[in-house]
C-alpha cells in the first residue's frame, strides 16, 4: 500500500523567503507525482504534474522536483508571498487512483 | 478554471437522514471521483467512475453510494446518516485517468451528521 508522507505538517517563513516543501512515497512504481494547493474551506488547485520519466516541473514561481528511485520530491516556491499561504499536498498515482499526503500548511508573513 | 460544482457547501443533518451530495462537471470529463477528507488528514478515495454506467468502490471503506447516468452528474448518496459520517467530501474528475492527467476538484461539501 503507498504511503505518502509531507514533513513538516506546518510551515512559517517572512514574505520573500524562498519555501521548500517535502514530499516522500514508500512505492516508487508511480505514473506521476502532482501538487496541488488548498485553501481553507476549498476543494484542492493542481499546480503542477509530474511524470515518473520526469525530472522536474515548472510553472511561474514554482518548480517540483522528481527522484523516483529515492521515492521523493520536492515543490520549491520562489520569492513567497503573503498569497502563497495555503496548504500544500503531493499526491502520485500508481494506477487507477491518486494516493495523498496529509499536507504542508504554509504561513507566509508580510 | 475548473469547471465543477457541488451543492451544497454545507449541511447539517440529523442521524438516520438519508441525503444526497450533488456533484457536476461542464468539462466533459469521463473520470470522475469522491474523496472523503477529515481536518490536518489525507484524502481517500470512496467511490470513482470511468464513464457512464460505470461505478466503482475506492480504498476507504464507506456506506455511501453513486450512480453516473449522465457524463456530467456524479452524485453520493448516504441512505442512513452517522455522526460517524461527520467529513468534508470533495468530488474531483480528470480528462484521462489519475495515471496521466491533473484532477480537477470541486469546494466540496462539509457534512455534519448530529
């Protein structure tokens, strides 16, 4: 069974700080890993998707990285801002399904 | 944009209600999902479909259950609510499968079953 872990559970950095986000999965058979973003009360924003013959993804401020055989990726979110506060959850697909962290929750102060 | 709704946003309910979670999609999509999801927790799969007339049970186990009749519709139903039920349910679809296209999901519906 996969499972998906995100370290920290929450996350408090000043506005222009660069953010790191984990993400690690026990099954390194995936199709794809995705990010999405969630706001409180809100159903889950896709950000970005990578494929398992991917290395990385990129899209604006943000960029995911992808090692499958060391079962991890990484979501890098350039120049924060007070708007990037929201949670942050990977997710990756072996097959028919979608396998979710329990999520990162960013604080960005101004 | 995503282009999928669910009504309602939030219910409260008495035990033994039966009701009935609405979930719609203008984006053609042949795959659709519920999701179930508690506070500070991962999502689960409950129920998905491929296509009309085609339902399946996810990983977590659940009383609920779905019909697609149409392309568009994909609602959840609870024949006999719980407190044990109390979850917000998020309804997502994708254009290919999970396996190779981004899910787009619905504001889901916080469900209080008292």
């Amino acid at each position: 069974k996969q499972e998906v872990t995100q370290i920290p559970a929450a996350l408090s950095v000043p506005e222009g700080e660069n953010l790191v986000l984990n993400c690690s999965f026990t099954d390194s058979a995936i199709y794809n890993l995705q990010w999405f973003r969630q706001d409180p009360g809100k159903g889950l924003t896709s950000l970005l998707l990578i494929q398992s013959s991917q290395r990385e993804q990129t899209s604006g401020r943000l960029n995911a990285s992808l090692d499958k055989s060391s079962g991890r990726s990484t979501l890098y979110i350039a120049a924060s801002q007070p708007g990037d506060s929201a949670t942050y959850l990977c997710a990756v697909s072996n097959d028919y399904k979608l396998s979710f962290g329990a999520g990162t929750t960013v604080t960005v102060r101004a | 944009e995503a282009d999928i709704y669910q009504t309602p946003r939030y219910l409260v309910i008495g035990t033994g209600k039966k009701i009935t979670l609405e979930c719609s999609q203008t984006m053609g999509h042949d795959k659709m999902y519920w999701y179930q999801q508690d506070p500070g927790m991962e999502l689960h799969l409950i129920h998905y479909s491929y296509g009309v007339n085609s339902t399946e049970k996810g990983d977590l186990s659940s009383e609920s259950t779905v019909s697609r009749i149409r392309t568009e519709h994909f609602p959840l139903t609870l024949e006999s609510a719980r407190p044990s039920h109390t979850s917000q349910y998020l309804c997502a679809s994708s254009e290919g499968g999970a396996y190779n296209s981004p899910l787009h999901f619905g504001n889901g519906t916080r469900l209080t079953v008292t």
